[in-house]
C-alpha cells in the first residue's frame, strides 16, 4: 500500500510541529503578518516577541561564538543558559522563516546540562566549542534524528543510527546540537523549498528567497537563531544563503572538512565537482573557530574521503594583493552587487593593499555551462526518481531549473565527462597562472550576480559556481545593502531589477584563494573585513 | 607522405647512438655476452671494465645521495666529479640493459661545471640536491629534449621546449639532468619494451624483465647508473621496476610530487586512478632527501595539479604497529615472495614491532578487476591510436594485457565509471576502518605476486595496483633473494615457477600508509630497513 504523498507530508509536518515548545510560540498578531509575499524585515522580532529574556536577547545577539565559548570556559556562562537562548531563539526564527527541518530541543538541553557538569567537574571545557549551540543542515545524520532531505519518499525513512563523521567531530569539541535546517527539493536550487517541509523565507525580507541549498542555514544564521551552522556546497550552497540573508559563509577547498556519511539527495559515486561542508555564521573569527576546530580534529581519522592535511598556521600579513573581478562580462551583475565591489576595492586600496583588477579570464559563462555539465552526470536522474517515488510534484524552482528540454535529456557519455575533466583542468591552469604571475593572495569578486530576489527567480549561480569548478576556497562577506535611492537600473545587467524589491537586501563580496589555501584564506578574510569596517 | 616506421626507428636509434660516447664504448667481448636470454647477472660489469676510474667506482657504489651531496657541498667532491661518474656509468648500464632513451651528458657536464663554481662563488649550494645527477622517466619534459615515450608516431615531434613542473624544481633544488629512461609501449605494462627504443633488460638477469613502466630507471638505479631516479606509477610502475631490479620504488599520494607537464601516453582529460610520480634510490634516506626537496619546494606554486600540504615533520617511533598481509587468497604468490615477507614479519616482530595479521580485507582479485576498469575508461583507445598512427605493431606483453576480447571491446558507459568510483569508496572506507580499529602505523604486503619473471611474462601486478585503486602511498623495500635450493614450488601458486630461472632475482617487500601520510610512511620505510638490516 503506497501511502498518499499528501497525507505522508501531513504526518511528518505534525511531528515537526510537535518539537516546537507551545511555550515558545509566537502570538497571532505577529503570526499573521508573516508571508512569503510580505516585503517586510523580521530581525527585530526575536528581541521584540516577548519570548527572549533581556539576558538571552543579549546572549544571541551581542557575542559571537568565539566570545561564548571563552565566556562558558570562564563559567560566566553556562551551556545551559547559551543553549536555551538560541534554542528559544531558533523556535522564533522558524516560525517567522521556516528555516528548520528537525527541532531537538529537548536533547539540547540535556546535552547542555552534561557539559556544565563536565566543566565542573573536569575542571577544563570539553573542547574548544564546548556548550556551543551549532545547527547542521538537514543532510548530516545525527542520531536518533531523521534526515528526510525535503523527499516525500525519505519520510518513512528510519530516524539515522549513527552520526555523520562531522557531527561526531562537533560533539567531541564539546558542540550543542540543536537543530537542522531546510533545503530545496534536490538540493540544487537557490530557493529552499520542498513538499516536506515548504519553504524557507528571508528573515532580511520574507518576500525574497533565502537562497539554497542550505536556505535554513542562510535564514537561521542570518536572524541569530544560529551562529554558527553547517551547510554543503557544490555550486554555491553555502554561499549563496549568507550572501541572501546577510551573514558569512565559507566553502573550504574539497574534502578538508569531512563531508562523508550524509543523506545522499543523488547517486552514489558521485564524480567531478563534488560537494563540500562549510561554515555559516555571523563572524570571520567564528569561521576560523570552526575550521580550526574541525581540521585540528584530524577528520581524516573519522571518514576516509577527509583530505589528511593538518591545519597550517599561515603568517599574517598586513597587506594583501588582491585580484579584483568586479564583473564578468557574460554575466553582467546587478546594480546593487556592482556598487557592492566596487565599494570595496576602493576602500581596500585605501586602507593599504594592492588591488589589481583581474582583466582576462576564463568566462562564467563557459565555466558555469561546464559546471552544469558535471551536475548532469547522473543518467538515472536518481534526484528526481526520489521525487517520482512518492507522487510530490516538483517544485517550481526545480522545473524551472532542470526540465529536459522538448527532446528529452541526451545521454551523457563516459568521453562527455572525460573532456569536461580535461576542460576542467586547463580552466585550473589557466587561473593557476593567474594567480602566480600576480602574485595574489586572495581575489575578490561578487558573490553573485544578484542578491536575494523574490522567491524562484534566483536560478543559475555563475558567482559561486565558477569557484566549486576550480576547486578554490571561497567565502562570502555580507557587506552593505542594496538601497533603491542610488542603486539604479543599468542597461548591461539582463535579469529582471526591481529595486524596490529588493531595497534593503544584504550585499556581500566573495573572497578566494588557492585551492587547499583556506588558512590563506580564513586570514584575508579576517584582514579583509577588518579593511571593510564590518 | 608518410614515412614507415622501421625507417623512423632506424632514424631515432642512429641519433641516440649518436648520444653515446666513443670512449665510453663496452668492448666486443663483454657485448657479446649481453642478450635477453642470457641467465647472467651484470651489476659487476661497470667496476670491472675498465671504463670507470676507482675513485669514479668508489663515488657510484659506496654512497647515497645524501652523503654525496654532503661531500659535495663540503667541497669533499666536485659535482662535476659525481656527474662524470655517473654519466660513464649509465652508458655502461644503458649498453648491458638497454635502459636510456635519452643521453645529454655534455649538458650535464656543463651544469655541474656551472653548479660549481655557483658554490665557489655564493659560498654554499644552490639547494638540497646541489651537484647530484638525477635520472628521470622518458616521458618527464626536459628543454631540448625529446619526450618519445616509446610511440613511432611521437618521433618526429619536436624536442620539448619547456621543463615539467617537476624538472624545475629539481633544477632550483642543484640537481644535474643527464639521461632520461625507457618505457613500455603504452606504459601499462611490466615489460619496458616498445618498438622505438626496444627492451630494457634487467642488470641481475639479463634473462628476466627489469619491470614497468618505469623499466629503465628501475634497471638504471639498480646497476648503480643513478642512484636517484624518478620514475612514475599508476597501477606499480615505480615499485615493480624496483623490486625486479633491488631498488627501493617509493608511490607517493596522487598529486604530492608534481604530475603535470608530461608526454602523455593516454587521453587527456584521464580520470579515476591517476598517474603519479616518485622516486627510485638505493636507501630509504634518498626517498626521504628526494620527497622532503619537492615538496619543501611548495610544487603546487609550480604545477596546478599537484596538491598544497606542506611537508609535515613526523615524530618518529620507536615500536610501530604494522598490519600483515601475506598473500591474498585469490591471488596466491610464488615461494620466494612469500619466504621474503615471512621472513620480514618475524623479523620486525623481534625487533619490537607489533605485527598484526589482517585476517579480512577487500580481495586482491576483485581490486585488480575493479582498477582495470578504471584503467580502461577511454572508449577512443587514444594509447592504440598512438601505436597505429605510425603502422608500428604492438609488442608482446601489451598485445597479451590488452587484446580486445573477441566480440569487440566493450564500451564503457558513465553510469559504469560512476560505479566504479562507488566500489572504489567502499573498498577506501573498509581499508579506513582496518586502519583505525586495529591503530596501524603501516601495512607490509608483498609487492607482486612474483620476482622477476623472464620476459612478458609478469602480466597484472595485483599486488601494486591494490594500493593504487586506495590512493595509499606505498613503497617496495628490496629484501632477501630467490633462491632455487629453498624457494619450492608451493601447490597455491598458480602461475608457471620456475626456481632456477628466477635464482638470485631480488626479492622485497611493500610498505603502505594511509592516503596523503607519505611523511609516516618513509619514516616507517627507514625504521623497517634498520628492522631487517637491510
């Protein structure tokens, strides 16, 4: 008997429902003012619903992890009084966004009490992200939790019986699990929605999307349910819901932060550009907090595809050479996101360093159509037999992007991805050279060619994508915001702009380094940001 | 107009003679003895022809590189010394085992001359191989020098004008470029013979294979033409030519000593299990001097493919724990390799080492099966065309590997690589768990099923490719000899033995190492030789 994919969603939503604390939730009045066509901002609701005491209004929102973790060392703070803030705090941000797949709330809290007696009794902290609240994206199994990934057809799925290698990292250093977030239908849009959970909206604007694949992430983080989350990235993942949502999100270089022993959304032997974990959160130095956390771990004694490199204290510098792209000209960039970079590059050659604009380089519109090439690899279409399983119609963001054309989908052959290896690597070349000759430590460049737009219409990511193809580390900045008084339509950008829309939407630049530079590239970031006064 | 092949050949052998001083000529009476079924033994020949002066013998046979480059950057030794004798002493192993493709001893000569007086002048080395001679496989790119890899078709290619990745930083590191070594046709075998350049011959038996791909080095380091030598391995190409020739052939992990820039044999785009390249030296110490100078030397400023990690200073142990494989049953092996790794085992276990067996592990057969495919991605065949284009025929030990089954060769689809590669995952997670659940420093395994063999007659090297297929870097450490008056047939042995045709071949044994622990596994490789005295 094949249950009716309907009445499959209703089940899991009513468990879903039940993980919210009744005490925890939000009065009507606000209730009924939150819609995904409401062009309204939602930040302030969390210290204004009455819910947040002063002190967990002050602890989710005046520190950042860093400072917590030194605050639970000195017992200042407790774990349980950290986790109870940003558990209250999440519950909030999810009935304004719904940004969150799973609620453990009560596990939480628990987990809390057992690291305050630790400390008591142990005298030291766990490790460095001891009674730290960190939320994960719906696809790390933790146990005892389901990891549904937004398919009807996983929902009858059994709860996980063993944590993701990076999960079982987190709770050794003494990390607080919490929550895990929402995702689109296949993971590869940039609008979180599916059947199972519906879709996630932007705390900045909840007209706008939160972007994807980790949406939640973007939307929690963005609102402080969160400050530290964990999202994946292949095309822009992670990159994209901070840039929409206004925090930071980092994509290490492949496999440095273990990736193993998530719900798959695709097929097994997945080759080519290959996804990756990563950071989301509100400072560069909780990024650092993370990937030192995480690396110094040694992940490659818990999941075999983890790279076996130890973190490497790289020297700082005080002054930096950067590349600079402020667009690419086949893929012109939205007005906010022009003003954006250009911004920036002033101030960072005002305050000191070399910025060199990079004036040849492979197009993002070559690299992009070869990225979607190795995101078609798959002949069995195994995402979308996930879909067709249970009968859930796709999501408009996924038809969109991803209906075959009238003929059908051609068969991609063995010699198809052997020549997109080889494209693959002279593109690698080509910036390998870029980046020699130059001279460079990081370049700069948008983040994407748009910021968050009204929900389905954010389609391709050319600005994150192109860096997932060279395998370079990249992390998203959020830095001002898109203003419809001087942000001004311009004839090059091709998409629809509607400066009103999106008025007050965060703007972000992105930084990138070499490939497997991400301490190179976490120490520009925090030099960068300094630079920008953010 | 096409010209035949024979006449390329003819034109191709004329200019290497060419190449081969007059002076330095074997005299008829020892020529005369030399034929690949001669049941003789050379390594004697260069101290007794009279060709080498004694301190020439003396500088080629009682050091390492290590203690070479010492004297010579104490100025105990010129470099122009060392690389004289070293040039007299590879045209004399290239004339008994016809092991060099190319020979530029007057550039050499020139370097060292130059390297010299760069030391009389800056007062110390150009860097850590000041002065030494290098040998290098055929298909590394040296400025001026052809990169034929044994295609009749590559022939009439100009000579390459620019240096491999790897070729450069050897050159900043002092080292001295004087010969460049044979291979296959193809380079997928373990007969170094192509129609170009013909057989190379093994020095301890002229009768019996030198190994492959990196035939010609592994009979160059192991009659002493070179002492170190790079060599370059995708299924045991650097580790059977040294355990055919009683040389140490060290596998790095995919990218740590840098790949790019090399004539390739195959198609580009390659992917899966990747070529890679290592060194073949006398003594452990030298594999240590070779990888600490390459990658101390940051590659991946060099060569975009080659990996960022940093050398990574290991402490050293006193006790090791080491896994034990003596065979696998699917893959018995002949009497002298399993006497050698027995003997090694209890060896290591007296010296205080803890040796485990490993009772269950991914079987060899269905490795070997699984990296052929890999190893036969490519549905155009490029390899053949390279053989074809010219008219040349395919040499035997290619056409006995390779021949297309009668109905035609099947053609690979994506969705069988993608397979693979989850097979492939499945296989690295089970060797994960072996590693952490029994804490092992290393595994020792035999390096082949068989010393060496007369020739074509060594067909698939399961024993290499294993650790191929795993990306873990291993490395064969010369141990012990067959000996006919104890090495008795053993009923498991499935492949022809015969005990008086192998008589005295070198023995070994391999060490392998997690993926990317390269500095633990020399580290274990020096520790092991001290352990059995070799």
């Amino acid at each position: 008997m094949v249950q009716d994919w309907r009445s499959l969603v209703a089940q899991k939503r009513a468990e879903v429902a039940k993980q919210l604390p009744q005490e925890w939730r939000l009065p009507t009045e606000i209730m009924s003012t939150i819609s995904e066509t409401a062009n309204v901002s939602v930040l302030d609701v969390p210290a204004k619903c009455g819910i947040l005491s002063a002190k967990e209004i002050d602890i989710t929102e005046n520190h950042d992890a860093v400072d917590l973790v030194e605050k639970m060392a000195k017992k200042e703070l407790t774990s349980s009084e950290v986790t109870l803030a940003f558990c209250k705090r999440a519950a909030i941000a999810h009935q304004l966004t719904n940004c969150l797949t799973e609620m453990f709330f009560g596990q939480a809290q628990e987990r809390a009490k057992f690291l305050d007696e630790y400390l008591e009794k142990e005298g030291k902290p766990m490790g460095p992200l001891h009674g730290m609240p960190v939320s994960l994206k719906d696809s790390f199994n933790v146990k005892g939790v389901s990891s549904t990934i937004g398919y009807v057809s996983f929902i009858n799925k059994k709860p996980a019986d063993f944590n993701s290698p990076l999960v079982e990292i987190l709770l050794k250093a003494g990390a607080v699990l919490y929550v895990k977030t929402n995702i689109p239908q296949t993971l590869m849009t940039a609008d979180s929605e599916n059947n199972v959970f519906g879709r996630t909206l932007n705390p900045c604007n909840l007209s706008l999307t939160a972007g994807g694949s980790s949406g939640g992430e973007g939307a929690l983080v963005g609102i402080r349910g969160s400050i530290l989350g964990v999202g994946t990235d292949i095309a822009g993942s992670i990159r994209i819901p901070a840039l929409c949502c206004g925090a930071y999100g980092f994509k290490p270089s492949t496999d440095r932060i273990p990736q193993g022993g998530q719900a798959n959304p695709s097929r097994d032997g997945w080759a080519g550009i290959i996804p990756l974990a990563g950071p989301l959160a509100q400072s560069p130095r909780d990024l650092r907090l993370f990937l030192e956390t995480v690396i110094k771990s040694k992940p490659w004694d818990f999941d075999a595809s983890a790279r076996a490199k130890p973190w490497d204290s790289v020297s700082t510098k005080s002054s930096l050479t950067i590349g600079l792209i402020y667009e690419c000209p086949s893929w012109p960039v939205s007005p906010p996101v022009l003003r954006s970079i250009q911004t920036a590059a002033k101030k960072l050659e005002s305050a000191g360093h070399k910025v060199i604009p990079i004036a040849k380089f492979p197009s993002y519109s070559e690299v992009t159509e070869l990225a979607f090439g190795f995101f078609d690899i798959d002949n069995a279409e195994t995402g979308h037999k996930f879909i067709v399983d249970s009968g859930e119609p796709v999501v408009k963001s996924v038809a969109d992007m991803y209906s075959p054309p009238p003929g059908g989908r051609p068969t991609r052959t063995l010699d198809n991805f052997l020549d997109m290896t080889a494209s693959r690597s002279e593109i690698q070349e080509t910036w390998h050279k870029i980046f020699i000759e130059n001279d460079l430590d990081v370049v700069i460049a948008p983040g994407a060619q748009k910021t968050a737009v009204p929900h389905d219409t954010f389609k391709l990511p050319p600005y994150t994508t192109y860096w997932n193809l060279l395998d370079y580390p990249a992390c998203v900045i959020p830095y001002l915001r898109a203003d419809k008084s001087i942000d001004v339509a311009r004839a090059e950008y091709q998409e629809d702009y509607d400066a009103s829309a999106v008025d007050g939407a965060p703007c972000s630049i992105q930084v990138v380094a070499r490939p497997e530079h991400d301490e190179e590239l976490i120490a520009a970031v925090e030099i960068i940001a300094r630079g920008l006064g953010v």
